[in-house]
C-alpha cells in the first residue's frame, strides 16, 4: 500500500491516527508518530502492518458491498 491509501483508509474507516495505529497493532508510545510517517511516505511499514491494512481495506469494501 501506498503511504495515501494508508491515509484514505484511515479517514474512510473515521478513524484518528491513534485508533488507526491501534488497529494496525502498531503499539508503544510512537504508535500515532509511526503511522503519520507511513502516511508521509517517511517510514516503510512492516509486511505485517501492510496485510492487517489490506485486511481492513478489503473488510470495509465488503461492508459498503452488502448496502
């Protein structure tokens, strides 16, 4: 994913920065730092953190399908 479809899924879902690193498991005190730097292109995530993404993204098309 790109560091824009990170940031489009986020407001898509209505989440803030830090419900979204939440979501991801990102934890620890920079969790919110760490998700703004992916947003910003400034920090590659983790493979993992990219398939949690994919996940939500592919859960929220499947929920806009069902209306």
């Amino acid at each position: 994913m790109t560091p824009d479809e990170f940031k489009a899924l986020r407001h898509d879902l209505g989440l803030s920065v830090a419900q979204m690193a939440d979501a991801l498991g990102l934890g620890g005190e920079r969790a919110a730092t760490t998700l703004r730097e992916i947003e910003n292109g400034a920090r590659t995530p983790h493979g993992s953190t990219v398939k949690l993404a994919e996940r939500l993204r592919a859960d929220l098309a499947a929920s806009h399908a069902e209306k």
